[in-house]
C-alpha cells in the first residue's frame, strides 16, 4: 500500500495468520503496530520469503492487520485505536 516514495504502509507474514505491519510517512521514523498483550519473547515469522525474528507483540492478528491497512489507505494516517511504536531501527538507504 503506497501512496507516495516515502509514505507507505508494509504488511509482511501471514502463516499461522500472524503478521507484521508497520508505515512511515518520511522513510525515517518507522510506526510498528503492536498487540500490548503480548511479550517480547521471540518468535519466528516468514516475511518476504525469510524466516526473520520478531518480538510477539510485533506479530498482530489478521483483524489488526487489515484495520490498519483500512485506515490507512482511506486517510493516510494510522488508526488512533490501535497501539502503535516509533522505531527508527528500520530506516532503508
């Protein structure tokens, strides 16, 4: 889901209806949707064909996943009814 070069919302997962979905809107601060219910304690999902290592809270289910990208496709901005984190830690080159 892309709007502009540095305005984007990217979904990733999917197996064991876990995923992984996160949006900036400069390329440079990375917003995270997160389920608070959940640990820090690892877990392994498969986004964009590689198994990558993700905190439990990171995986969210499909129902988050497709509020978010909802939201963010009609208005562009992230659903204030959801927990998201800032992280920069994603910047792309």
């Amino acid at each position: 889901m892309k709007s502009d070069d540095e305005t984007y919302m990217n979904i990733g997962g999917g197996k064991l209806a876990k995923y992984v979905v996160y949006a900036t809107f400069n390329n440079k601060i990375f917003h995270i949707l997160v389920d608070l219910s959940k640990s820090d304690e690892i877990e392994t999902l498969v986004v964009g064909g590689e198994e990558k290592n993700y905190p439990a809270k990171m995986c969210v289910d499909l129902l988050h996943c497709l509020v978010a990208a909802r939201t963010f496709t009609e208005s562009g901005k992230l659903d204030a009814l959801l927990d998201w984190e800032e992280d920069k830690s994603l910047v792309t080159v």
